[in-house]
C-alpha cells in the first residue's frame, strides 16, 4: 500500500498577504529610514570643516554625534511624512513601492518608529555645547513636521521648508562645536539649498507630467518660467556668496590662492547640476550626487583646493 508523502507544515502567517516575515519586515523598516539620504547630512562637517577643527579629536567627535544624530532624526521624519503620505504615495509611480504605501510596514509602527527616533536623536544632541545642537535637531523636526503637515500645501513656503531642512544641517556642525558661523557660509547653504530644492520640484514635473498636482499639489501652481526664473536667482546668489565667502577666508589666513582656486570647481559643480536638472534629473538629489561622476570629481577637486587653504 503506497504512502502519499506529507505535506509541509506552512508557518504561522505564511502566504497572508500583507504580513512580512521577520526578515523582510526588518529590510522594509531599514529601506524606509532612507540610509541613502543620509548622505545629506555630511553637511554637518561643512561649518567646523571650513573652521579648519576637524583635525582635533574632540571636535570630530562632536561632529560625528551631530551627524548620526541627524541621520536618526531625519530617518524619524521619514517614516512620520511616509505615514502620511501612504495614500498620495499610492498614486506615484516609484513612491507606490515605499513600504508604507506598499503596506509592508503599517502606519502605526511607522508612526512609532518616528517618535523614537527623533526622541533619541534630541537626546543624544542634549550633552553638547549647552544643548544647542539639542535645539537645532529640535528645530530641523519641527519644521520637517511642518512640512508634512501643512508648509507642502504651500506655494513657495515649501521650498522654504525643505531649503532650511539643508541650512540647520550647515548649522548644526557649528553648533555641535561652537565655532562662529559666517553670513556668506549661511547665505550659500541657504541659496544652494533653494537651488537643489527648486531643481526637484522641476524633475517632479518632468517625470510625472500633467499628472503631477495628484501627488504634489504645489506642482500646479508652479510654471516651468517660475521655477526656472528661481534656479537662476538662487545659483547666482550662491555662486557670488561663495566668491565673497573664499575672498574673506583667503585674508584671513593670508594665503590667496587656494581658497579662490576653489571658485572654479564649485560654479563649475553648479553648472553641471543645473544641466542635470535641465535635462530632467534632480527629482533625487542624493541620486545625482552619488551617479555623476562628473559632479564627484568637481566634488572632490572642490575640497582638495579648501582643505589645502583651511590647513596650508
């Protein structure tokens, strides 16, 4: 008498959609604190970097507490604005697959994810310099929060906000140290930020066309002349900021050359980002930093001919 061979077992949950294992719920929470991003906040190095303290080991230390702390308080803000945004992010054609959208993660651990995070970041912030770095991480959520709530309703305020997401990671640095910061390094992280943002919602109206006000509703009220007219003001303002910038910082340590050099191979890298967002890239920011080579090797040459300045 034959034996029909048994069957295996299905695991508890097995094959129910929406329920992940343990392995793939853990990969969905990781891709949604967006590590990619991250990148950003290696603008916390910028302030005491151009103040020439990153070679003493405290003060990198500092540094380096600023920038997990924004990391974590940035991943926070992820996971709040992808709860959000699940319904609206359904209707995108990349955002659809973020895990929240895709109900691989719920909105409610997503929401308990965010608090979390950002409680550890502002307290792991708190011991620094008085709590000032405490209070600019503070500030980076608040109006992070803001934006997800209400500012990206908001012709023009949410450039603003998302622009001065970029200038507290400058501030930071500055604050986790306690070096001095210069109204022209505030005034190019300010611009260079309306620049990159400005160039995102233009990659946002390429790619999703005349479907774009579904996913963003400020997309209707932007002309292509608008935001082109905004690129060119807030590039200029950078590039002649920065120039100003390299001016006062060559009499300052009285060696001329280096920190001018350092002009060309930043318009340079303005240029070349310009012409990635002309021809529809910039939706990522983070994306065009980490595939163009080009804007990489100008990256570099940048910093070579500051850091020679800072510590010739």
């Amino acid at each position: 008498m034959s034996v029909a061979p048994e069957r295996p077992v299905p695991a508890p949950d097995a094959g129910v959609p929406g329920t992940p294992t343990a392995p793939s719920l853990a990969w969905s929470l990781l891709v949604t604190a967006r590590p990619k991003q991250w990148i950003k906040n290696l603008l916390v190095f910028a302030a005491p970097g151009a103040a020439g303290v990153l070679t003493e080991a405290g003060n990198l230390g500092r540094t380096m507490v600023a920038f997990v702390a924004f990391c974590l308080a940035a991943s926070g803000t992820y996971f709040l604005n992808d709860a959000l945004d699940a319904e609206a992010d359904r209707r995108h054609p990349a955002k659809r697959n973020r895990p929240v959208a895709a109900g691989a993660v719920s909105v409610r651990l997503a929401k308990v994810f965010a608090v979390v995070l950002v409680v550890v970041a502002i307290g792991m912030s708190a011991p620094l310099n008085g709590g000032r770095l405490a209070l600019v991480v503070a500030g980076y959520v608040a109006i992070t929060i803001s934006y997800s709530v209400w500012l990206k309703h908001e012709a023009v305020l949410d450039l603003g906000a998302v622009a001065a997401g970029f200038v507290l990671r400058a501030i930071a640095g500055a604050a986790a140290t306690g070096v001095p910061v210069s109204n022209w390094f505030l005034i190019v992280a300010g611009a260079g930020s309306l620049f990159m943002v400005t160039g995102k919602r233009h990659a946002e109206q390429v790619e999703l066309g005349d479907e774009s006000h579904h996913h963003r509703a400020t997309l209707a009220e932007y002309s292509t002349g608008f935001l082109v007219y905004v690129r060119a003001v807030t590039s200029g303002v950078a590039i002649m900021a920065y120039c100003l910038w390299a001016f006062e910082k060559a009499a300052q340590v009285g060696d001329e050359f280096w920190f001018r050099l350092s002009i060309v191979p930043f318009v340079l890298a303005i240029l070349r980002y310009a012409l990635v967002v002309e021809q529809g890239g910039g939706s990522a920011p983070e994306e065009v930093v980490l595939g163009d080579r080009v804007l990489q090797v100008l990256g570099v040459l940048w910093l070579a001919c500051f850091a020679v300045g800072v510590h010739a």
